[in-house]
C-alpha cells in the first residue's frame, strides 16, 4: 500500500513588515498564520505553474 504524503515544513525569513500584515489578515481572516501562509503560497505556486509545464 502506498503512503500518504506528508506535509513539509519551511523555515523562511519574513521581514517584520510582512510578518505584521500577514498576521494582522489572517487575523481578520479569522485563520491562523500557518494556514493563511500555506494558501498564499499554494496559490502563488497555481499562479506559476506555466513555468513547470514549459519545463517539460
């Protein structure tokens, strides 16, 4: 049987400046942190994946 993939974790710098607008939407989201910076960035990913598609 095959196995589940596993979500990675990511140590990345923010600056303080996007740190304080992230938290401060995904407060107003009424989301956590980690979840409103996991769509942005699956969402940026969407947007580019032109890029793997021309990879191929």
């Amino acid at each position: 049987m095959g196995k589940i993939a596993e979500d990675k974790k990511v140590n990345i710098p923010l600056s303080e400046d996007a740190h304080t607008k992230a938290k401060l939407i995904s407060t107003i989201k009424k989301t956590k942190l980690k979840d409103y910076l996991q769509k942005i960035v699956e969402d940026g990913i969407k947007k580019d994946e032109e890029v793997l598609r021309r990879m191929r």
